[in-house]
C-alpha cells in the first residue's frame, strides 16, 4: 500500500512537471477588443474627407445611370419594357 502512495506522488510529480513544461501552449488566448475608436479625430479632417469621398463615388457611370433612373422611373421602366419585347419578339 505504501508503494501504491509512493507510485502515485511520483506519477503527479511527473504529470505537474510537463504541464509546467507545456505552459505557455496550455493557456487560452486572450482576445480583447477596445471600445477607443481609432479613426480620425479631428472633425473638420474628418468631413473634408467624407465630402472627398462622396465627390469620387458620383464620378461613375452606374451612380450617373442610378441618378437619371431615380429621376425619370417611368422612362426607365418604359425602356426596360421595349427592350425586353425586342429581345422576346426575335428570339
């Protein structure tokens, strides 16, 4: 009986041991998000940069199309509409 307690202290001894070998693998990561925004934090920067951004995005073709659709809708479903029986009639 008494070997039995001797074989166990040993064998938590050998098992303590690696885990202290393994440590830095044996932690979970630690994942930790701020709630500090990072941006721009000067507010005139910060507009002079969005009114840039909105001046470059009315450049394209597809924002110039959208734009004339939303200003004529009845035009464009019209369109649409002939376009889609010219395809329909020569098929």
């Amino acid at each position: 009986m008494e070997k039995a307690k001797r074989r166990a202290q040993e064998d938590k001894g050998d098992l303590d041991k690696g885990l202290e070998d393994t440590f830095p693998a044996s932690d979970p990561v630690s994942h930790t998000i701020t709630s500090v925004p990072t941006g721009r934090t000067d507010p005139r920067e910060a507009e002079r940069v969005k009114a840039d951004a909105d001046i470059g995005a009315d450049a394209g073709l597809g924002n110039s199309i959208s734009t004339w659709i939303k200003a004529n809708p009845l035009t464009a479903v019209a369109i649409t509409a002939a376009v889609g029986w010219i395809m329909g009639a020569t098929r």
